[in-house]
C-alpha cells in the first residue's frame, strides 16, 4: 500500500508546466510541521515536494500561492535522472491525487506565513463552546432559508 496525505503550506508559488503533449504539470513544495518540538521548544516541519497532473494541477497554478493551507492525498514516487555532472540523481516526491485548498484566499493574506497556526486547518479558532460546534443556537433551523438565495461572500468560498 502507497498512500499519503499531508497537510502543509506552500513555501512558494506553484511550478506550472506542460508537457510536449499539451499535458499540464505542477510542482510544489509543501511545509508539513511535525507533531513533536525540538530541544529549544520549536516545532520543526519537513519540505515535501510534491507533483499534481492535469486539471488539478492548473487549480493548484490559479488558486494557491506561497502560504497556502493545503492537504494533499497521493503516493510517494521515486524516480532518478542523470545529472549535468554525469552523476545519477534520485528524486523523491509525492504525487498528488487530490490536492483540498483549507483556506479562502484571503485568509493566507491576512496572517504572516510565520504566525498561523494549523491547530483547526482552517485558519479559524476553535468554537468557545465545545458541545455545540455547529456554529448554530440550539433553535436555530439551518434549512429555514430553503428555496431562497444564499449569502455567501467570495472569501467564504475555496475556489
């Protein structure tokens, strides 16, 4: 079994390429924090490179940019090449079956890369209250709109 999912930001913009054939191809570089603190108190976080194909790959290109929340769902892949010295050269990456944005645009803007925090993957603190995370009053019907227009505004939305 050959199965990943990672959850990180970019450390820069997207790669987008295409291939000969007129196939797109993007490459990143996720920053997945570990789950445990170094001797001087800090969290160390590993660099994954990371390559999605096609039409995601063109999403990943458009909508994400160094600092964005992303989990990424795929395998790991080695592959190796020679060199310009003549050397052999392994690579190892993760290809990306399904790459989920976690934030709206505008969230990875208002914070510096350095000050989020990955606690919720959305950028959003934890509801006060924890036996109603729902978001809604007990009495509140959240289909009593049904029918009617939604308000939703563009930073609410991923894509």
């Amino acid at each position: 079994m050959n199965r990943v999912i990672l959850i990180g930001r970019l450390t820069k913009d997207p790669d987008l390429r295409y291939t000969p054939n007129g196939v797109a191809v993007a490459t990143f570089t996720l920053a997945v924090n570990r789950t445990f603190t170094n001797q001087q108190g800090e969290r160390d976080a590993d660099f994954i490179n990371c390559v999605v194909w096609r039409k995601p790959a063109e999403n990943v290109a458009n909508y994400l940019k160094k600092g964005s929340l992303a989990g990424v769902d795929g395998r790991i892949q080695t592959r190796n090449y020679e060199g310009q010295d003549g050397k052999r050269v392994y690579v190892t990456e993760v290809i990306a079956e399904y790459v989920q944005f976690l934030e709206s645009r505008s969230s990875s803007q208002q914070v510096p890369f350095n000050q989020q925090s990955m606690g919720t993957g959305s950028g959003n603190p934890i509801p006060q209250n924890p036996s109603n995370n729902s978001g809604f009053a007990k009495n509140d019907d959240p289909f009593a709109n049904v029918g009617q227009p939604i308000d939703i505004s563009d930073d609410d939305l991923p894509f």
